[in-house]
C-alpha cells in the first residue's frame, strides 16, 4: 500500500479538470481512459445514489417532514441537487435592477443529479442562426462537426427516442422509448388537430442495459432523486465513477478553485484552490487545464485570473469573457381535464419526466419572433406530497363532482374528502422551453465590492429579456390554450398577459445558462477557437455551456457532452503531435 | 483516515483516489473527535439534519391552537369507510411542523386561530373549542364556502381555506392518505403503456404510437 507523499513533492498531472457536471465528467471519462493522469476539482462533496446515506429515491412523501416541500431544497426535499438559487456564504449580485437567478450544485456530477434527463441534439440550424435570421452569431463549426461526437455519446450514456427524421432535429443512436401515459396519449391526440408536432421524447435513461456498469430503468419516475440502478444519466454515475477505475484520476472533492495560474510565457501551470474543510490555499500543478466549472463560474473564474499579463482576466483579450449570457426562455400553464376524473387507478410513474414532447413545429421567417421553443408535458397520478389537493375551493364548484352535481365550491367533511379522490390525476400541465438570442448586454460580470465566504470576488449579472423573448413567450401561451382547447381542458387560472411579460420566467430559471466563454473564429470576438481551447492560452479549454454561441431550443447538455468529447479529443491529438 | 479506509468508504473498489478537500500528497489530519451528526445520511446533508433538529425542538402551538387545529382537520378531513380522519394520520404535527418551517404561515395560522375564537365568542359567547359540534358547524360553514360567505367573513375564509389546503397536503402525503387515494407507484415496476380497459374506455390505442416507434 503506497503512503501519501510528502507535501513538497506535488505531481504534476497530465490534466486538471475544474467542476464534475456534463462537461468536466466527460473530460475526465475520456482523458482517463486514454492513460492521461488527471486531477478532477469539485466544489461540492462525493455523491452516490448507491450509496445508502445518499439515497432519497424510492421514500415516501411522509419520510420527509415537510413532505417534499421545496422549503430547504428548491427541488422538493428528495431532490438530488445539493445547493440552489441561493447557496450559504456564496452571494451572486445583480446590477441596474435587471433579474437574473444562479443555480449551483455543489456536489459530485454538479447539475447532471437532478436534470430533466432531455437529451436533444442540437440541429444544423442551431449552428448557422446569423446565416439565417441576422441576429448573433454562427459558430465556427457546423453540425456536421459534432455529429460523430452526438453518436458516440448516444452509445456511451445511452438516449431513448424514435427516428423522426425532422430537419432540424437529428436523431440520435436510440434506446426504445417508454410508451405514453394516459395523458400523453390525448395530448397525442388532440396535437393532432392543432398540428403541433408531437412525438417520443428523447431522454437518457436506460429502457435497456447497455453494459455492466449500470442497470436499467425500474420506472419509479424519479430520475430527479439520482438513480440507484444508474439507470439514467448523472455524470458522476456515468462518467467520474468509470474514470476512477481507470486508476488514472485523483478526484479532490470540497475544493473551491479561486484561480487559474501562468507563468511568464503565458501558459497555465495550474489552479489554486481553497480546501472548504481547512480554508488552506491549495496549489495542483498541470500541463493543461480544462474548466467544466459551468457557464457562470468558469467566466468567473477567468475573470478572477489576472495578472500583469493578463490584466483584464484570463484567455479575455478579447473582452468577451462574461457576455452573451443566455438562457433559455420558459413559460408554462396548467389545465384541468374534465374526462380524466375519477380515474381508476394504476402505476403509470414511468420514467422521470414526459414520454412525449413536441420539438419547435414552426418556421420563424412567418412569425414575429425569430427562434423556437419545444413543449414539455406533465400529468399524471403522481405521489401526493406537499401542496397536493390546494385550491380544491377553485375546482369542486366548478365542475361536477362524483354525483353529477356541480357543489358550492370549498367546503369540508365526507363530501369534500372524497373530492379529493374524485379529482386526483386530472390535471396536465405544459411548458414551453425556448431559445433567447445572445447579446452582448447581457452579461456576467465581477462584482468589484463583494467576496464570498472563502475571499472569492463574486459574479454581478446584467440581464434582460427583448422583445424576441417577449413575442416568444406570448405565443407559447396561446399554444397551450390551442392545446388545451382541442384536450377538450379548461386552462387554470387566467391567462398570463403583457403585464407579465406572458408568465416568461425571469432570466437564469430554466438553468440552461449559457454564452460567456463563447467559441468563434476571430480572436477579437471570442475567448476559445472552435476545439474549445482559449485563443491566449493555449493549454486552457472551457467544455461546459460557456463556449456555446447560441442555445438551441434543445436543452444544452447532450451538446456540453459531445463538446466535451470533441474536445478530449483534439487534447489527445495535440498532445500526441507534441503541440501541446 | 488511511487510503485503503476512504476507499473501503467510496465502496465500488475504485482504483483511483477519493480524497476529501485534501491533495493528494498531503497527509490527512486523523479525526479523534466523534461527531454526532455524519455529513449524509438518510439522503440529508449533514446542515438539512441539523436544521430539521432545530425545527423539531421547537413548538409553535400552544396547546389551545393545537387543540383547536385538531378539531379543524378533523371537521374538514373525517373518518370514512375508506380511511381515518386528518387526525389520525397525524396532520396536526405536519401543520405543526409546516409552520415552523414556512414562517411567513405562523401569522396567518395563529392570526386564524385567534380570528375563529373571537368570532365564536361573539357568536356564541365562547371560544371554538368549547363550543358544540353543531355549533362548530355553524361557524365553519360560514367560512368554508368562498363564493357565498359574507363580506364580513372574508379573512375567515382566507384561514379556512388555508387550513383545508394544509389539511389536504397533510392527510394524502400520509401513509393513509396516500392510501386511501390509490397511488399505485413509488416501486419498481416495468411500465408497458396504459391497461387496456382503460385504453378501451377512452377509445385510445397505441397504433399511431407504434408507426412513431417503428417508423
């Protein structure tokens, strides 16, 4: 058994990687399994769904005391995410009153715990929007460039889906597809006089085993709490925990990275980090450095990397570092579905999520907003948990109850009990989940008066919706009326108007944050060339939301993946080739 | 902590190195001190465990509000053939809890509690709890029914139904309400599509789903 070395006598390794989420997970995956020795730095703690002292799959709603109310995690208190909106001694700031709300995750495979598990590919339109609508900007790849990537992480994580042969939807390498729920079969239907597209959904969990490693789904539907089986995809189940049995990566876990290092020829050397458990300020040494660490943190991050020779932060000569934040735009509704009352009862939990989605159906030359939206749908007889039955006042003197007879709404006792049952499962829900364009003006920044609790300056965000998000959001609400209305539904509550801006979510809500470490092809536009690898440092990649130059109106994280491995892979060329 | 003990904690027989906040490189400090909260267990942080501590070592209700919220859920969730009343599935600790838990709840709660008693005495010379059940009735259905109560009842109906919202939640995320409502889920299972009497009841099949699939 090897003791620990002596202090003094660090290694250098191979490869540091910063943050263990989609991007940082798949670095190390691919770089550990080509031999590089890798150091892998994660804010937050070790995280196994296996584990029991991790696990919060498969509890019951009373397990909790607050019953799965979202009071302490955002998600509901069986949630897998560890942090939030708000994370303790970490302060995030806004600037000139514009809205912009952070998730972080400080845990082993960061966000990818609780993610929607929505693994889309990005189109060949989703690389070339300036070609098409004159707003932001191509990227300096197409997706003919990713596209061998997408299809080796289809075989490496596993999708499930159908072949739809949409343009600007590809499909990828498939697992079979859970058939629709009730529910999703009407909607199925009734998409059928609206024309809005609707087909299988395309998401990473496992309807079949693909290797030894990982089981497959048992359909409880809480992909959400992190799956035991690693049945669906999290980077730590997925990808840090194979590179750990390569032997080749050292995973530091509550290590908070405060900045990237150089020497005097302008390389990185390393990072510095601070050790959350004894505040020590803890040097590792690399030959290159890969930050993963998210959109936001890794902007920050360089930002917070100055020196004389990089005085405005590093890999930012440009200037770019920070703006063209963007994330993806969300509205949503509800509705109540007169003919799924009194519904007899079955397990229809499925997998984490919806069996159907519709992918953007229309063409934006014809429409006043200039990018699309897909639709999510929810419904079902889920658990109850906190907040199950509230509002009954609003809906047992609206419609019929049991006996046919429309009651004075609210109420108590026996009647109203049973109302409960009545009604239980007949509620569908919608949500549109759109593309922003990038702007410079929208941006995170550092906040020049404010550290956090281990001395780090903090990000300020400047953000806000145009127009474009506006009309966008405008219109996926009088979708989902179309909707509901050929569901033969009432929608809950009034519609939402221009005086919410028609229920769009404020800016950084559907945590798909993207845009502040761009990729182009002019160094004077962009912080990274198109292999992710800053054009001022050449030994320094960004593989996480960061390098993208427009988000989709896909979810990005099948697109941080095939980045991620594209990039793995180009290291291993240069390096290889002696380039780097 | 030796190597050999982090990966023996790690428990996949991982090659590689776990190490908590520390380099490798450098010697960890041992812990003599045995603390008596670890950092996960149960699925919570080591912060969510001290925090729920806290919340249960403190009462909110005095034991008049208790008694009052008692009779509350029992009037508003009973017993029937199917399952027992609010009660007995222990909603009044939930409330308890829930108030403790959502602070911006304990004004609107004890506020309608305080509300509920000045009304009946004004009413009926006593505070609810000691009123009869009919009385009790009396007063609740003035408050229990939103689109017909009277202007002068409205915070009152504002407590009722945040009350019957509380009381929902509380009694279907039980274990008897859970129950009683029929979920079915929550197990491993494998899901083949909708049961086909209820494909049948809703004229639905699974042809165009199949075209999806099979191209």
């Amino acid at each position: 058994m090897k003791s620990f070395q002596i202090k003094e006598q660090a290694p250098v390794f191979d490869v540091i990687i910063v943050g263990s989420g989609a991007g940082g997970g798949m670095a190390a995956h691919q770089l550990t399994k080509a031999g590089a020795k890798v150091c892998l730095l994660e804010a937050g703690g070790y995280f196994d769904p296996a584990d029991p002292k991790y696990i919060t799959q498969l509890k019951w709603s009373y397990e909790s005391p607050r019953r799965g109310a979202s009071t302490v995690r955002p998600f509901g208190d069986f949630d897998a995410a560890w942090g939030g909106w708000e994370i303790e001694g970490e302060p995030y700031t806004r600037k000139n009153g514009t809205k912009f709300d952070w998730f972080r995750s400080r845990m082993l495979g960061g966000r990818t715990n609780h993610w929607g598990r929505i693994s889309l590919r990005f189109g060949p339109k989703d690389f070339k929007r300036r070609s098409i609508d004159g707003l932001g900007d191509d990227w300096p790849i197409s997706y003919e460039d990713v596209a061998p990537y997408y299809d080796e992480v289809d075989k490496l994580i596993g999708v499930f889906g159908s072949k739809a042969n949409l343009p600007n939807d590809p499909d990828s390498i498939y697992l079979p597809p859970p058939k629709p729920r009730l529910h999703e079969l009407m909607i199925m239907e009734a998409n059928k006089k609206t024309g809005v597209t609707t087909i299988p959904s395309r998401m990473s969990m496992l309807t079949k085993p693909i290797n030894d490693e990982r089981g497959s789904c048992f359909y409880c539907g809480q992909c959400g709490r992190a799956c035991q089986a690693y049945a669906d995809f999290s980077s730590s189940s997925v990808l840090v925990k194979p590179a750990l049995k390569t032997g080749n990566l050292t995973l530091i876990n509550n290590a908070m990275v405060r900045e990237v290092l150089t020497d005097t020829s302008g390389l990185a050397t390393g990072v510095s980090y601070v050790n959350k458990h004894t505040l020590e300020e803890v040097t590792v040494n690399g030959k290159i450095v890969i930050l993963a660490a998210s959109a936001g943190e890794s902007a920050r991050l360089l930002l917070n990397s100055k020196s004389s020779r990089f005085t405005g932060g590093l890999a930012n000569s440009s200037g770019v570092v920070g703006k063209y934040l963007h994330d993806s735009t969300g509205a949503s509704r509800s509705a109540f579905i007169p003919h799924l009352v009194d519904r007899k009862r079955y397990n229809e939990d499925g997998v984490g999520g919806m069996h159907v989605y519709s992918p953007w159906w229309l063409d934006n030359s014809k429409l006043d907003f200039p990018r699309g939206y897909h639709i999510e749908y929810g419904g079902g007889m889920g658990m109850p948990g906190y907040g199950f039955g509230s509002g009954m006042e609003n809906v047992n003197g609206k419609y019929p109850g049991r006996d046919g007879v429309v009651k004075t709404g609210g109420g108590y006792g026996a009647s109203l009990k049973d109302d409960y049952r009545f009604f239980y499962g007949a509620n569908i829900g919608m949500a549109g989940r759109g593309e922003a364009v990038a702007r410079e003006d929208n941006y995170c920044e550092i906040d020049p008066n404010v550290v956090d609790k281990w001395g780090i300056p903090v990000l300020r965000f400047h953000y806000k919706w145009s127009d474009y998000e506006v009309k966008q959001a405008k219109h996926m609400q009088d979708t989902f009326e179309e909707i509901i209305h050929a569901l033969g539904g009432i929608a809950s509550g009034s519609k939402p108007g221009a005086d919410t801006d028609y229920g769009l979510a404020a800016p950084g809500r559907i945590i798909h944050e993207v845009g502040t470490v761009r990729m182009g092809n002019d160094p004077s536009k962009s912080a990274l060339n198109k292999n992710s690898q800053a054009h001022d440092v050449k030994n320094l990649f960004v593989v996480d939301g960061g390098s993208f130059v427009s988000q989709a109106d896909k979810n990005p994280t099948w697109t941080i993946l095939a980045l991620s491995m594209r990039a793995s892979a180009y290291i291993m060329d240069q390096v290889k080739a002696k380039k780097l | 902590m030796k190597r050999r003990d982090i990966l023996k904690n790690i428990g996949l027989g991982t090659a590689g190195v776990v190490v908590s906040g520390d380099l490798i490189g450098q010697t960890p400090v041992k812990k003599t001190e045995v603390k008596p909260i670890p950092d996960v267990a149960g699925g919570r942080l080591k912060e969510e465990i001290e925090h729920n501590n806290k919340l249960n070592a403190q009462r909110f209700f005095s034991a008049h509000e208790l008694a009052t919220v008692t009779i509350l859920v029992d009037i508003i969730i009973p017993a029937d053939k199917i399952s027992g009343s609010a009660s007995q599935a222990g909603v009044p600790a939930f409330i308890e809890f829930m108030a403790k838990d959502i602070p911006a709840q304990q004004t609107p709660l004890r506020g309608g509690l305080m509300w509920l008693d000045m009304e009946s005495k004004k009413q009926f010379g006593q505070k609810f709890r000691s009123l009869t059940p009919a009385n009790r009735l009396k007063l609740v259905d003035q408050i229990a029914y939103p689109s017909k109560a009277k202007p002068e009842m409205s915070q009152g109906v504002a407590f009722f139904n945040l009350m019957r919202n509380l009381t929902a939640s509380g009694f279907f995320s039980s274990e008897m309400g859970i129950k009683d409502i029929g979920y079915a889920g929550n197990t491993p299972n494998q899901w083949d599509g909708v049961p086909k009497d209820v494909l049948a009841k809703y004229n639905l099949s699974y042809d165009e789903w199949s075209k999806h699939v099979n191209g």
